[in-house]
C-alpha cells in the first residue's frame, strides 16, 4: 500500500448547472517593474536577517511571472528561511524536494524537513512525514511510526491524517491501540511474557515471539485476562479442495473486575470478538493462520456470551497436518486493564487441539 498525499484529499465534485455564474477571471498579473522591485526588496531585508523575507523570495521564485520557476533559488532563499527559524519555508522546501520538479529530489533531506517542522507544531508537516514513514521514501518503512503523526494530525481537523489513518488500520498495517499506555508499557505481570497464569503459560508455548489477534503484538507488550474466559465446543477441521474450515461453538464469561472496555469502542459499553485460527507444526511455528469469518454477534458486553457459532476458512496449509497442533485465539477490543490503559487489544482465552 502507498500513500499519495493529494490522493488523500477529500475531492468534492462540484457540477455546474445551466444557470451557474461564470467563475470569476483571475487577478491580472502585477507589472514586471512592480514584481522586480518587490523582489529586491525582500532580498535586501533577507540579507539584514529576516526570515520571513527570505520566504518571500523563495516563494517569488517559484511563482515567478513571467517567466519559468527558478527551482534553484527557491531552494537557497527557503533553506535560509528555514535555518533562521520560519518553519513553514522548512515545509516547502521539503516539498520541492519531494516533487524533484524543480530542483533535484532529495528523499532523505525532505524527510528531515518534514520532521523539523511538525515538531515546531506544523500538522500538515507531520501528515507528510507520516506518508514518509508509509511509503519508505527518505528512510526505513515504518507504518508504526506514520500512526501517532497521523493521530496529531487528526486531532487538528487533518481530513486526509484522519482517512490514511483509517486506511493503514483497515489494511492491519498499524495497530489501533498503539500508545495505549501512553509514554508507559503495560503492566508486566499481566502480559503474555510476564504472567502467572496456568492457560497463559501454555500459550506462551505456542508464541514465543509474535503473535497475531489480530494484529502482530510481542510477548512482552500483550496483555491477558487473569483466567481464561472461554469455552469451546463442537470443533470441527476439514480440510478438501474447497480449503480448509474450522467450525465449532464458543462461550465467553462475564469480565473479571481487572479488566474493563475502553472509552474508544465505537459500541459504547461493549467490546469487539477478534477469533484468530493457527496451526502450529512440529517445529513450534506457525504455519497456517486465519481469522474468523464469522463469530456470532461481533460484540459483547461485560456479562460476556453464552454461545455463539464462529467459522474459519482459508486455502489449506501448505505442510503436513500430521502431528500439528490447531490453537485459537480469542481477544477482545477495546479492554483496559490499568487505570492508565486507554483500551486496546487482550487475550480472554485459548483452545487447543492436537490435529
């Protein structure tokens, strides 16, 4: 997936009846004495320091009429601009070294520029800066890294921050819980590396790295509920040209007072069902693993649910399924469990099967 920041935009087409008023006619262009003046003497006061001045000729050259742009010098006069403290000239020089229209790109300086201006407080800035991290230009790909830019911008009434958010976490590139402890991590004794419990343990068996319900968590950052929560029954495994099926029934018990549901669930008081399927082979590692298609109703409230009928389906394992072993997963989200946890992904329970 990459992200296109001008395909972000919300686009709204406007179709002009027969009776629509003409649009107006563009401003004529100022005189070129005027234009020439007006350009020394932002120069002049650019050289005595000003950055804002320096902006203006930067933006004088790119907008340059008559005449082509002058790419070259927009750079010099947006870079000195930039350097004495205007960070929106940070910004488009950035962008010009995005673009590589006018000057040559420059991936990894853009992505600086779009750092140093987000932090002094430009939310367009850190919208594009996310699209950096998205789409690996100027540095490392890291989806993980665009979410909390595109949380900022968001928050500011960034209406394209808030659909490329949307998007990374429909396509499960980021995780919707992130920061959910804010600066913090969760409580160790409550994660799947940490806990005491007995049915957790025997999970960490399974996953002694990553894990997916649904979205790739580590051991040590999982949260899990104190007992588990769940009861299987009819659990049936076909496999045939159709693919491969798990069927079966669940239960889920009422929340233990350690666990709560989040502010953020979009069913106020209720938390959503995630049944991931895996097949774990012989070697320890997961081979094959799917989510659920279908769970009964998605969601639940505290008192939990009494059974439901859940099916999993996907194109059979590619390896043996002699002597595998089929484990399910089934978090709930958003629970909290701290006072801190702003609600977020955690493990209720598990069911093993030796296939």
């Amino acid at each position: 997936m990459r992200l296109d920041p001008a395909a972000l935009a919300l686009t709204v087409l406007l179709f002009a009846g027969s009776c629509a008023s003409p649009p107006p006619s563009p401003p004529s262009p100022l005189p070129d004495d005027v234009q020439a003046r007006w350009l020394r003497e932002d120069v002049a006061t650019c050289d005595q320091g000003d950055a804002m001045a320096c902006e203006r000729v930067g933006d004088r050259y790119v907008d340059r009429e008559p005449g082509r742009p002058d790419g070259r010098r927009a750079a010099t006069y947006y870079e000195r601009a930039c350097e004495t403290g205007a960070n929106p000239a940070c910004l488009k020089l950035a962008r010009l070294l995005t673009e590589g229209q006018l000057v040559e790109p420059d991936a990894y300086r853009a992505r600086s520029l779009f750092a140093r201006a987000c932090d002094a407080g430009d939310v367009d800035a850190c919208y594009e800066l996310a699209v950096s991290f998205v789409n690996g230009d100027g540095g490392a790909r890291d989806p993980a890294a665009a979410a909390p830019l595109l949380e900022k911008a968001c928050a500011h009434d960034q209406s394209r921050a808030c659909d490329a958010l949307d998007s990374l976490e429909r396509e499960r590139m980021v995780r919707p819980d992130l920061g959910r402890f804010g600066a913090g991590a969760p409580p160790p004794e409550v994660t799947l590396a940490r806990t005491s419990a007995p049915w957790a343990e025997g999970l960490r068996d399974f996953f002694p790295d990553l894990i997916a319900t649904p979205f790739p968590y580590r051991a040590s950052e999982l949260p899990v509920a104190p007992a588990d929560l769940c009861r299987f029954t009819n659990v049936r495994v076909a496999s045939g040209r159709e693919g491969f099926s798990i069927t079966g029934r669940l239960s889920v018990g009422p929340l233990p007072p350690t666990l709560g549901i989040g502010r953020r669930s979009a069913s106020p008081g209720g938390y959503r069902r995630w049944l991931m399927a895996f097949v774990i082979g012989r070697d320890g590692r997961a081979s094959w693993s799917a989510e659920a298609t279908s769970v009964g109703r998605e969601w639940s409230g505290p008192e939990g649910v009494r059974s439901a009928p859940f099916t999993v389906r996907g194109a059979a394992p590619a390896t043996s399924l002699a002597g595998a072993t089929l484990v399910l997963v089934l978090s709930g989200d958003p629970l909290t469990v701290s006072p801190l946890d702003r609600g977020g992904i955690v493990i209720l329970g598990r069911f093993t099967k030796r296939l």
